[in-house]
C-alpha cells in the first residue's frame, strides 16, 4: 500500500512532463527567432570595397563629405570596370543614379570620418551614360535552400542562422541567377529542412516549387568548423543543384577571428554565385522537365444540340479561356501599372490584373486569356516579351522593344 502515493507522483510527474514537452513543440513550430527577409532584389550596379578618411568641422559634415568622394570614386570605377577607361561625373549628376550607400565599415568621430563603404547605381541609367549595354540574361526561377552545418546537424529555416542572414544580404540583382529566396516565417521551416533537400521525389518537390514560384532548387551548404571558440573559422561551401544533389563545386575560406563569421559567410556567398552563373554559362542550370506539372487532359466537348432560336433572340458563341499567372518585375509601382497595361493590349487578352505584388522583385498577375497558356506565350512573345515557361506559370521580362505596328491601309472609297 505504501507504493501507491509513489505511483500517484510519478503520475502527476509525466503529466507535467508531456504538458512541457507539447509547449516546447508548440514553441518549436510557432515562436522562436526566425526569418531574416531579403534586403534587395533590384538590379542596380554596386562597386563595394571603398576606403574614404576624411575631416570636417561636424561629424555629420565629414560623414557626408565621405559618402561625396565614396560616389566618385564608385562611379571611376565602375565605369573602369564596363567601359574600360575611367571617367567622372559632377556631383548633381551622381546624385541622380546613386541609388544607395552601403555601409560596411565605419568609424565617427567629432571631426573625422573613417568608412568602408559601397555604392549602388542604377543600371538603366548608368548604362545610358556609359553607352554600353548593361541588360543580360538571367536563368529559370531558382528557389535557394541554404543549408548550414554546425555541431553536426543541419539547418536551414529552424531558427535565423547566421548563413541565412548572409544570402539576405545578398544583393541578388547582379546575379545572371534568378534566386528566390524564402523569408523564413510560416510554413517554410516545415517543407524547406534538411531532410527535404535528401529527397529526391519529384512529385513533392513539383508542390513546393509551384508554393514559391521557382523552376528548380538550389541548396548553398557551409560548413563551420572552428579551431575554439573565438578563434580561427574555416568554413566549407558547396553548391549543389537540383532534387538530385548534383555538386557543381566547393569552395573553403579561413578567418583568423572569430568575430570575422559574418564575412567569411558573405564571401562565401560570393564564390557560391559564382560557381552558380559559371553553370548556367556552361548550360548546367537547365530545370528538370519531370519538375514541371503533367499536362491536364484535354476535355472533349459533348456536341449539344442548338435550340431554334426564336423571333428577336439573340445568340453568342462563349470561347474556352483559361486564366494564367505571370510572374513579371516590378522595381516600382510605375512598373507595375506599365506591366498591367502592356498585357492587356495583348490580343485576346481579357482581363490583367495584380494577385501579388512585390515591390522591388518579382510579382505575380493575373491573366485571363481566349486560349490555353501557349497561345498566351506566342502572343506575348510577338509582342517583344522574353517568356519562360514553368509549373504551369509564365515568367515575362523586357527583352528587346517591340516591334513598331504596321499601320492598316484604310479602305478607299469608289
């Protein structure tokens, strides 16, 4: 009998225990720290790496006297780096295609300033100035899964990991590589993991890439290995590509300080990209044609017999239309309004409107068209529409002007 209060407590004991344990799942999946958004997706030009030491009678003055000379010296560089020769520009004239001050680097004091800083110029525009052509060509949609190992486990969106917040920093918009890239939050912690990036079955992966929009995968992976704690870091990066893990190269870089992790991961990211555009230059990054959707079987139209119609009746043949999303740039809210209005001057386009719009990247429209997707991606595309086709969704970019209308001789009278 003396057993039986013991037993009692060891009950009241598990229970508290499976109540704890539901809370650390519950806290697992729905709290933590989690999710490092991507900070730019434009295509704007960086010249990164700049050194400026400069005095002033007010720190904020030599901090702008700084950034002067950063932009000046940014644009004799990047038009030694497209052009060939380097060049200058007046102050106002920077001013108007500096669209951004990176700062890495910087040190203030009352009168001087010390930075290393990058600046970011518009493409367009740069281009135009220069006179040479800045526009390329970029891949399929790629959705990125970056990996990191550390103490022997794998993680990818668990937490906000410090390789995570590296590929956010990232500055994508330079890249020949169209990466889409995952905040981090909502379901993407339960189907990007680890373990996903093992499988190999096309099927759920064809449910994940139309999720995020993307053609195919690829899966940045580092690997940090520390000497102790505060010490020397070697990191490991390897970029595979596609369900099947194909490595197309590895990279391994080494900082004497601890503290330096932030930077080697962003190197990091820089030799991966690398290795990703030398891939798509070589043919690599081709999607896999088993990730795409199975064509839906055609419906075979019952005949149905016409009633006769009757005196002041009126009859209209409804055609077949099908509604399509489009996926298309959007650096500002112009661009959106331009793109809406361009698809509708499409031939047998109905309606074009904007499901999801992301300012600054890639937003989604929605398109209602006489005709199945094909029809939609000739008609776009003899209208000067670069177009990629994928998970049944349309990918459109600006590739060239389209060709002036050939005005319609009007009838003459006899």
């Amino acid at each position: 009998m003396a057993a039986r209060p013991f037993s009692r407590t060891l009950e009241i004991g598990l229970a508290a225990a499976l109540l704890a344990g539901t809370g650390a799942l519950v806290a697992q999946i729905e709290g933590g720290d989690r999710g490092a958004a991507p900070i730019d997706s434009s295509g704007d030009l960086e010249v990164s790496g700049i050194t400026v030491d400069v005095s002033a009678k007010t720190a904020e003055a030599a901090r702008l006297t700084g950034w002067r000379l950063a932009q000046r010296q940014g644009w004799a560089k990047l038009s030694q780096r497209l052009r060939g020769s380097a060049s200058g520009l007046p102050d106002g004239a920077l001013d108007s295609i500096v669209t951004g001050i990176v700062v890495e680097n910087e040190q203030i004091g009352p009168t001087r300033y010390i930075a290393r800083l990058g600046v970011l110029f518009d493409r367009a525009r740069a281009g135009q100035i220069l006179g040479v052509n800045t526009a390329f060509t970029r891949s399929p949609p790629m959705l990125v899964i970056p990996v990191l190992w550390a103490g022997g486990s794998g993680q990818v969106f668990e937490r906000t990991t410090p390789w995570q917040q590296a590929w956010a920093r990232f500055r994508t918009g330079g890249s020949t590589v169209d990466y889409v890239r995952p905040v981090g939050t909502g379901v993407d912690p339960l189907l990007l993991n680890a373990g996903q990036t093992l499988r190999r079955g096309r099927g759920w992966w064809r449910a994940i890439l139309d999720q995020y929009g993307a053609s195919d995968i690829v899966v940045p992976e580092a690997r940090i290995l520390r000497d102790y704690p505060g010490g020397p870091i070697t990191g490991v990066f390897s970029a595979y590509y596609g369900p099947d893990r194909r490595l197309l190269g590895r990279a391994s870089l080494r900082v004497a300080d601890g503290n330096a992790l932030p930077a080697l991961l962003d190197r990091g990211v820089e030799r991966l990209d690398a290795i990703y555009q030398q891939a798509m230059r070589e043919g690599g990054l081709v999607p896999d044609a088993l990730l795409s959707p199975p064509p839906a079987p055609e419906a075979t139209p019952t005949p149905t017999p016409s009633a006769t119609p009757t005196a002041g009746a009126v009859t209209e043949a409804v055609g077949l239309s099908s509604v399509v999303s489009v996926q298309f740039d959007t650096p500002g809210e112009q661009a959106v309004n331009a793109g809406e209005a361009a698809v509708r001057g499409v031939p047998g386009v109905r309606s074009a409107l904007t499901a999801s719009l992301a300012l600054g990247g890639v937003s989604v429209m929605r398109v209602v068209y006489d005709g199945d997707i094909a029809g939609l991606r000739a008609a776009l595309e003899a209208r000067g529409w670069s177009v990629q086709e994928a998970a049944g969704m349309l990918r459109i970019r600006r590739a060239a002007a389209p060709p002036a209308a050939l005005a319609t001789p009007s009838p003459t009278g006899g």
